[in-house]
C-alpha cells in the first residue's frame, strides 16, 4: 500500500509538471455532439463545405490565420468520429465515468461481460440481450472473437489537425496493452487513419499467456460537390491464447493457504494448449448521387468486403506428465493440430432515392460467398466428414430510413433467394418529447443460418468431429428505451426457435461437479425460449458526489436450461469529483461495486474456441469492490485501479466458468493521451 501512495504522489508531480509543459490547446467545447441523420451520408456535417464558417475579409482572414498558428488546434467539436450508419459524434476528453467504464482492454463499456483472470483470454456472457445484426453464417469460435473488430466496429474520422490518441494500460503479469492511433486530413476532403493495438500477458496461473494484435488503417473521402463519398478500411488482426484448461484441484483455490496463493502453484490439465485466430479483411463502401442537388436526388451505392480467418487449436504432446491425456477423450495421435479455414466474400450493389420530405429509400442485393474448410476428409467409425461447406447467397431486400424534427424511424427487410430462408425483418422509432426525454421502439424478426462451426467441425480428438444438418434459428425480439432526467429504463423480450448450442456427452463429475470428460458436440433445441431482460440506469449527483447505478433483471422461460444467465445483474458506483492545483489537475475517485445472482455459468471448451452449456456447477453470488482514481491534465487522463481488492476478504469463492477462478486483487495503471497539432 506504501508503494501505491508513492506512486500516487510522484503522479500528482507529474501532472503539475506536464501542465507547466504543455503548449495552450483548444477550449472544450462540449464533449459528444450529434451531426445530422446517423442513416444519410449526405446530412451529417462530415466535412460538408455548406457547415464551414462563412467567407470572411482579408484582415479576418490573416487574423484567423494567426490565431490558427498560434494555438495550432482547432475546437474539439470540428474532431469527428463517424461509424459505417453515419452516427456522428465529437472526440470526448472529459473525465466522466463513461470514460473510466471504457477504459478496458476491449475500449468500450463491458457491463454484462466478465472478464477471465488473465487479460486477452475470454469473456462469460452475463448479459444475453445482444440483438443480433449478422443473419448470414459466421465463422464460430465466438469464445475467441469479443476483441476481433468487425466491419461496424472500425469508424471513420474528420480532423482539421493531425489527432493522435494513444493507450496503455499494465496486465496481471509481465506485458502491457497499448492502442496508438493517428488520423488527419491531407485535405478537406480526404482523411486517413492508421492505428495497431497490441496486447501481451502471461497471466498469473500456469500456461495462461496471451498476445493479441490489431492493425487497421483506412480513410475516407468526398468529392468537392459532396456527390461521390468513400469508405474503406484494412485490418489484420491475431489473438493468440495459451490454454490450460482451468484448475484441477478447486478445494486448493478455495482454501488459497500458503503456497497456494501463489496462483502459478495451482495445477492445471494443461501445459502446452494453445489457440489462435487469425484474419484480415478488406472493405470498401462508396455512394454516387446521379444530379446535383444533394437534398433530394437518386444515388447508387455499392459495398465490398473480402476477409479470411483461421483458427487453430494445437498441443505438442499429450504424452506429457503434466497433461491430462484424456480430458477430451481419444485421440488419433500424441500431438494435436486442429486448424479451420473460412474466407468469405460480399458484394453488396443498389440504389437510393433521398428526398427532404420522404426519407431515404434503398434497394439493393447483396452477392454473398463464403468457404469453410479443411485439408483433408475424415473418416470416423465408418462415417465420412466432409472437408468443405461452400455456398453462394443472393439476398435482396430495400432499407427505409426516415427523420425529421422529433422523428427518427428505421425499416430493413430483406430475403435470400432459392432454399436458404434467411429473411429479416427490422424496425425502430425513435422520437424525442425534448431534449432530454425520449423514447425508442424497436422489433426484429430474424431467420438465419448458425455459426458453421455447428455444422461441420475436424479435430484429431475423435469425438471432435461432425457434419450436421441443422434448421435455421429463427428469433422474434421487441425492444424498448425510454430516456429521461430521472432514469432510464430498458427492456427486450424475445422469443427463440431452433437454438443452436453446444453441451457435453459425458455423465461422469467429479466431486466438484466437473465433468471428468469433454465430449462436446453441437445440438439443437426444438422447443421454444422466451427471454426477458428489464434494465434501469441511473445517475444522481450531490455536489461533489455521485452515484452511478445500473440494475439488470433477466428471466428465462425454458423447458430445459439451454440459455443460461443471472437473474440479477447490478454495478453501482460511488465517487468524488473535484480539482487541484488551481484547477489545473481534476480528478475523481470513489468504489465500483459490481455484482450477479448464483446461476449454471456456462463453461469454456478450448477445443472448439466456445462455451458449452452445463447443469452440474453454479457461479456467481460474490461481490466485486474496485478503487479507482482517474486524473486529468489537458487531454492526458491518468487511471490507477485497486481491481477486486476486497478478494481476500470475501472467501475464494470467486468463477468465471466452473473450474476457470475470477481474477484476484490486482493493481492496474494507465493512461489515455489525446495530441492535437
């Protein structure tokens, strides 16, 4: 603790230093700013010459000029972040909470996800109302993909000076997690970005190592009449990801007496498991406007995007004393390389008609290919597994997009052609009462082909292997959001046919309730599933103080547990705001108090990179306590976290999976630096 407390202060000296340091930056301006319609390319200020300040004289122009120079900055709201729908939003430092919740190696709010002990390995879904937006078939191995970036998760940028933002955080152990970026504008009209987040982490626990890359650079562009605009991005990216598959011995965790509390002492199944994923892809989305008049006009649109994955699960020798050689059953041999390939390529062309007073109306359709595969076939007791699922889809479908003044509604419906019976259904209103009270209606309905790793999967474990004919999931979902002063409540129901999942084929536990076997196969549930899911936020300040409150509750009716999660789920902070060094240094601190019901969590399969569901093993029932103190100088924010300090006093009694521990008391320091020049 004397050692956090010196560090503190020598920190408190280095922010007096660097305010004296640094050069005058740009007047904050407002923090989040929304431009236009987030649906219409052609109304969300991004660049728009027509939202630039007037003509000005000479003499203010050389004025400007100078004041330019001089403060080489311009204000915070010209620096824009712009997402593939054109939701637009400006660059926020401010110290608030919502930055201390993104503040995390996924850079966003993970409220219903929790962590494993060590950075970069997994997340358990706590939260399952996650409305789904991907109707085609996805690679699988979800378990591995929560920091793999999607085509909608890169965003685009318009800064009138270069912007640079860099990251760092520490890990549990030996490694560090950095995210720099850098953007400009070379013009008015064109910019360019370029950022890498690595990430590297040996974990406090035996063979738990992780080390993760993300590369991504793109830009985009209009043309001086705003008729042509471009986007497009590349990304590399690998998670890698040592595997032990969790403790053996639960009682030694539990009871964390000497040596044992040195987590590196506790033994696992295995020592030389490992995982990666790996991929790249290419996208490209552009729009032509056939007249002049940007307001009401025909457009054609077209959209590419090509990427390829893979991912592999190895061990070098399951003849090795420190391995449970039958953890996953028979093998065809000592070493294990199970590597699955899948490519797939969209190419998206339409039409739009924009008019001021109708909307945006789009049709389009949508040529879709994807190729998942294997070397070789497979032939088990007789049964031949094919090494190929291949197919093209044609989906068509039209996209309505409305708004004006309080009014902003949404329509998609689209259906593939021949015998896929892929289809979706999407609406949502939004309209605002006022400024700060507004309500939003949404409802989907969703026909779609499962991850391909259900239906067909290789491995050299012998039960590992499959090829399956599965229906198409089909899901109903209502959502609502109602926003005001006082609080915000939100609430999905949805109803579930067909639901594809995983579980294990061995009746066999352990004391602990820890199956002496994975047995892992996909399988199919034929009845239905009704999901609840009521969520109220809210935030009330005193003074200095506040206090931050979110309270999830779920329900799931089901004949047989097939979706599980907790039934109540809450993260409660409490902190102080204030300043120091006349103002010069703010900073606030206070507790986050995290929390959910006992549930049947379900477990980690490295094999197939996924969970399982399981009835034997309930997590869950301990609260989670973290200090924080987040500081700002200038556009430097400076975080020290105490993560689960009250771990020692609570009992060891702490999942994330039934045989996976929670992370234990760990101190974390890290920083977000905003440069503009």
């Amino acid at each position: 603790m004397r050692k956090c407390l010196y560090l503190v202060f020598c920190l408190l000296g280095f922010c007096v230093v660097a305010y004296a340091q640094l050069q005058p930056a740009r007047i904050d301006r407002g923090n989040t700013t929304n431009f236009g319609d987030p649906n219409d390319p052609y109304n969300n200020n991004f660049g728009d010459p027509r939202n630039q300040e007037p003509q000005q004289g000479n003499q203010e122009k050389r004025s400007l000029r100078e004041k330019v120079k001089k403060d080489s900055v311009a204000p915070i709201k010209d620096y824009k972040i712009i997402t593939i729908l054109r939701d637009t939003v400006a660059v926020d430092t401010a110290l608030a909470l919502k930055s201390y919740y993104k503040f995390n190696y996924l850079r966003k709010d993970n409220f219903g996800l929790l962590p494993f002990a060590n950075e970069g390995q997994t997340y358990a879904t706590l939260k399952y109302n996650i409305k789904a937006n991907a109707v085609l078939p996805d690679f699988g191995f979800e378990a591995k993909q929560f920091n793999y970036l999607r085509a909608e998760d890169i965003t685009y940028h318009s800064s009138p000076t270069p912007r640079t933002e860099l990251y760092y955080k520490t890990v549990m152990k030996q490694g560090q997690s950095l995210d720099a970026f850098i953007t400009l504008n070379t013009s008015e009209h064109l910019n360019l970005f370029l950022a890498y987040k690595g990430m590297r982490s040996l974990g406090k626990y035996m063979s738990q190592l992780s080390s993760t890359g993300n590369f991504r650079i793109g830009g985009s562009y209009y043309s001086p009449n705003k008729r042509y605009v471009l986007f497009t991005h590349f990304v590399a990216q690998d998670i890698l990801n040592q595997e032990n598959g969790g403790i053996v011995d639960l009682d030694l965790f539990e009871s964390s007496e000497k040596p044992y509390n040195k987590r590196e002492r506790l033994n696992v199944y295995f020592r030389d498991g490992e995982t990666l994923l790996k991929g790249k892809r290419l996208f490209l989305h552009h729009e032509y406007q056939l007249n002049s008049s940007l307001a009401n006009g025909i457009l054609l649109t077209h959209e590419f995007a090509y990427e390829d994955k893979f991912f592999e699960y190895s061990q070098a020798d399951l003849n090795n004393t420190y391995t449970q050689k039958d953890r996953f059953g028979a093998s065809f041999q000592s070493s294990i390389s199970n590597k699955t390939r899948y490519y797939t390529l969209s190419n998206k062309v339409g039409a739009a008609f924009q008019s001021g007073l109708l909307g945006r109306i789009e049709v389009y359709a949508d040529f879709y290919k994807y190729n998942y595969n294997y070397k070789s076939f497979a032939n088990i007791n007789n049964v031949l597994i094919p090494n190929l699922l291949e197919k093209n889809i044609t989906l068509v479908g039209g996209k309505y997009t409305y708004k004006k003044e309080n009014w902003n509604a949404f329509l998609l419906v689209y259906n593939s052609l021949g015998n896929d019976n892929t289809s979706n259904i999407q609406a949502n209103i939004d309209y605002s009462f006022a400024e700060n009270i507004g309500l939003q209606a949404g409802y989907q309905k969703l026909n779609r082909m499962g991850n391909l790793n259900f239906y067909l999967y290789q491995s050299d474990y012998l039960h590992y292997n499959w090829n399956n004919n599965f229906n198409n999931e089909k899901i109903n979902q209502f959502d609502a959001k109602l926003k005001t002063p006082w609080i915000t409540l939100e609430g999905s129901y949805q109803v579930i046919k067909d639901k594809l999942y995983f579980s294990n084929d061995n009746p066999d536990y352990n004391e602990f309730g820890i199956a002496k076997q994975l047995l892992i196969t996909p399988k199919q549930y034929g009845n239905t599933i009704n999901y609840l899911s009521l969520q109220a936020s809210k935030e009330i300040t005193f003074g200095k103080f506040g206090l931050d409150n979110t309270i999830l509750y779920q329900e799931v009716d089901q004949a047989d547990a097939i979706i599980n999660v907790p039934k109540l789920l809450t993260r409660n902070t409490f902190y102080y705001k204030g300043a120091m060094f006349k103002k010069a240094l703010k900073f606030q601190t206070g507790i986050t108090f995290t929390y959910f019901s006992k549930y049947y969590g379900n477990d980690y399969n490295p094999v197939i990179g996924d969970f399982y569901v399981q009835d034997k093993v309930k997590i869950g029932d301990y609260p989670v306590f973290d200090f924080f103190i987040d500081m700002k100088v200038r556009t430097a924010r400076i975080y020290l976290i105490l993560e689960h300090f009250n771990s020692s006093m609570s009992g060891y009694k702490y999942y994330t999976a039934p045989n996976y521990p929670y992370k234990d008391f760990t101190f974390r320091f890290g920083l977000v630096w905003n440069f503009f020049s």
